[in-house]
C-alpha cells in the first residue's frame, strides 16, 4: 500500500478594506509565521470586487515566505476578464489557485460567461494548461442552492472531471457529514483529497447568522451550550476551542488529509488551535 501524504495545513483570509485592517493583518501575520502553514490562501469578492486587493495580499503573504494563493470566483465575470485574472496571477509566478463559482450581491441579475465553477475550472485548463493547481469548493452539508444531495454531489464530481486537482469544504461541525460525503465521493470514483474547511468560533451569535445562510449546521448541543453562556466572552471562547480542538483531532485520527483553517484575519483562536493539536 502506498504511504499516506503529509497531510497540508494552510490558512485563509480575506483583503483587509481599510488602513487599520491592513496594518491589524501584518501584525497577524508575524504570528502565523511561526505556524509554517503549507500556503495562505485569499478570498476574491464575487464579480472581482476585491480583485487588486486579492493579488495584493497575497504578494505580500509572498514577501514574508508564505506560499500565496489567490481564490478566483467567476460569477458576473466574462471570459476576456477572467483570462485577465489568470494572466495576471500566471505573471507573478502564481501557481496555485482556489476556483469558485461566488455568489451575486442580492438585487444582481447578470450572471456573465460563468454558471458554475465546474465550467471555470474548465476555462482555466483550457487557458492556461497544467500551470495551476486548482482547489475547488465541496460542501459536506451540502450546498443550501442544491436540489438534492445527489445532485450537489454529481456538481462536485464536474469540478473534479474539469480538472481540479483537490477541494476544500465549507466549515462543519458534525464530522460525520465529513466522512459520509468523503465516502460518497469514493463511491462516486472521486479520488481527490478532500481538506476540512476549520472555523474556530469567536462570536457564536455572528456564526450562527452566516452559518444559516452558507449551508452550515450549527449541532443542537453546541448551540445550546453557547445559548448558555449569553454574554460571557470568556466561557464562549474556552467552549469554542474545545469544540474546534476535537473536531480537528478526531479529524485527523481517522486520516483527514490536512486542514485549512477561516482564519477571518485573526491569529489568537487559529494559533492556539494549531499549537494544542501540535501541529
Ligand atoms: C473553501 C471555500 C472558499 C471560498 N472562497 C470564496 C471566495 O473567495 N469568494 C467568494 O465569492 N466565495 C467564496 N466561497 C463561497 C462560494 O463562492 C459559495 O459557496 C457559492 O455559493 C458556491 O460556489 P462554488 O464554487 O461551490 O459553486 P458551484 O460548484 O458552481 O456550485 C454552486 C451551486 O450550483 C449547483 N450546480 C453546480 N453545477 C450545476 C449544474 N451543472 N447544474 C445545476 N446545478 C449545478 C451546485 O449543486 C451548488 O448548489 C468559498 C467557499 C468555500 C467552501
């Protein structure tokens, strides 16, 4: 039997949007440096909202020794601007990119050349060859625009015949969602590594408000604890890190092949996460 790879642990972020982000971020980054992550990955706001500030983080995740990779999200885009993108990312010497469909502001109808990510994966093999390696978006929850778990599942698997070469889920809790949807991915002759997308908890009340609208459950257990603690920062914060510490654990017991983690430009809960895992 072939040995198991090393499984990757990485982290993401987002462009900081004012001066005080940008310097907040640095000062984040001087932490992280001693985690070593495998890369540092970087949203792009939907419609190439953010898309200076994307290259720019990561040019400077770059300069400090990180490996840099810029998410791409496709919707509203045109081909000619996404062939822009990908020039642009190529001519830095990028050679790893996060591909993703991004959700239209509410209001927006224009959907541009892309439907789904599936089809810009297909478009940056198409530009652009074997140069990048491509991570893609997989939902263990499922996607909440899904019709049908089968359905989201036939929509991964076109990412990966597009030519992705891994994937990273969104956040979850119960890691039997995880391992089911990686025993269906297998059964589905998908063979890629399917990363654990990690969001340690800060805010459970903010957490629980996108949680609904990205497709992640919150388990009724968590949730009551957290309701429990009202106010108490404290209490919130030791029970969010228990929660995430043995999700993470037991994750990577049972053979997950690495962890990224939301870091939502933050250091404290990441790093302390990482180094309880020993990682
Ligand atoms: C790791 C990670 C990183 C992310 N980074 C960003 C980011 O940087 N910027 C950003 O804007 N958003 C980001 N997102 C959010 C993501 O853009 C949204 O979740 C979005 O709603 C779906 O993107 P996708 O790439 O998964 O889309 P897709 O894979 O295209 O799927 C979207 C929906 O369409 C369905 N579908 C796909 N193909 C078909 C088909 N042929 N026919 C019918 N239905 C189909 C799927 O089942 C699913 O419901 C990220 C999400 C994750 C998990």
């Amino acid at each position: 039997m072939p040995a198991a790879a090393k499984p990757v642990f990485s982290l993401e972020f987002f462009p900081p949007r004012t001066p005080e982000a940008v310097v907040r971020l640095r000062a984040a980054r001087n932490e992280f440096a001693k985690l070593k992550p495998a890369f540092c990955s970087v949203t792009f706001g939907a419609g190439g909202s953010t898309r200076e500030g994307t290259l720019a983080t990561v040019l400077e995740f770059r300069d400090e020794g990180f490996e840099g990779v810029p998410h791409l999200s496709c919707i509203g885009g045109s081909c000619a601007s996404i062939a822009e993108v990908l020039a642009k990312y190529k001519s830095h010497g990028i050679r790893h990119v996060v591909a993703l469909r991004g959700d239209l502001p509410s209001g927006s109808v224009d959907t541009g050349d892309f439907r789904y990510a599936s089809e810009l994966v297909a478009f940056i093999r198409k530009e652009t060859g074997d140069h990048f390696h491509i991570d893609v978006a997989a939902y263990p929850e499922y996607h909440p625009q899904a019709r049908s778990a089968q359905d989201d599942l036939d929509a991964f698997k076109r990412k990966i015949d597009a030519g992705a070469d891994s994937a990273i889920t969104q956040y979850f809790y119960n890691a039997d969602a995880y391992w089911h949807f990686v025993d269906a991915c297998h059964a589905a002759g998908i063979g890629v590594p399917i990363v654990p997308g990690i969001m340690p908890i800060s805010s459970f009340v903010k957490l629980a408000r996108f949680s609904d609208a990205c497709g992640a459950e919150i388990p009724r257990w968590i949730r009551k604890r957290f309701e429990g603690y009202g106010d108490d920062v404290a209490s919130i914060r030791a029970f969010g890190l228990d929660v995430v510490t043995e999700l993470c654990d037991g994750l990577l017991v049972r053979g997950a092949p690495g962890l990224h983690f939301y870091t939502l430009n933050q250091a404290s809960l990441t790093t302390t996460i990482w180094q309880r895992l020993g990682l």
